[in-house]
C-alpha cells in the first residue's frame, strides 16, 4: 500500500475503495463502505467523509430522478467539503467540488413540476488519490 506526503499513514482501506466504488459508478456501495468508515471516525476527518458520503447518494439520487433529494445533498455535501479544501486526505478537494458543481448546474436551475434533466455522464467526477 502506498503512502501520501499529505497524509502520516497510508489512506484506510474503506477510502481506497470509496474511490474505487465511486469511479466505477457505483454510488450507493460507495456510500456505504465509507459510511463504515465515518461511523467510528472522532476526530475532524469525520464531517469530510459525510461530505464524501452525501455527494454519492446525491449523484445516486438524481440518477433515480429524485431531484430535490439530489440538490438538496449537492448543497449539504458542498457545505461539509469545503472547508477542506483546497486538498485532504490526498484530494484535491477544491478540484473535486468545482467538478460536481459543473454536474448539478442543470439541476440547479430545475424546477419542480418540469421535467428532470438527466445526468451528464461525461461530466461525472473522476476522484484520483494524489500524492
């Protein structure tokens, strides 16, 4: 397992595969193997992995066209991510929030009643560890 210079130990396996879920497309996995994670973590890494968590279950949600429930995550998941940025936990945080608000600006101009505008799968967020 390899070591970041940002990070004193190698990334928990749970993190690793959170990347490996969500880059697969794999939302609602993804959520739930870092949720394991967030669970029993007490320190200040716990709030940046609920803002992980609620970014996949907000894609997840508006592939089922749950489009408020979507925004609504987009917006709560922006807010525990941010002060992270620019970088955590070898993200680039900053590059991350700037690629799903691309992703959810469709959304953000939708309104209930209208039709839901489908997901953009090429802008669809790619998470890279770096280090």
């Amino acid at each position: 397992m390899s070591t970041f210079p940002d990070l004193p130990i190698a990334p928990p396996t749970e993190y690793l595969a959170y990347f490996r879920l969500f880059n697969a497309g794999d939302y609602f996995e993804a959520h739930e193997v870092l949720e394991d994670l967030w669970v029993v973590e007490p320190g200040p890494l716990r709030n940046y992995y609920k803002g992980l968590i609620m970014m996949a279950v907000a894609i997840l949600h508006w592939q089922r066209g749950n489009a408020n429930g979507a925004r609504k995550l987009h917006r709560d998941a922006r807010a525990y991510l941010a002060p992270y940025a620019p970088a955590c936990e070898g993200l680039d945080v900053g590059e991350f929030l700037d690629c799903t608000d691309r992703l959810f600006a469709p959304l953000q101009e939708w309104s209930p009643g209208q039709p839901v505008p489908p997901i953009d799968g090429t802008r669809l967020p790619r998470l890279e560890l770096r280090g």
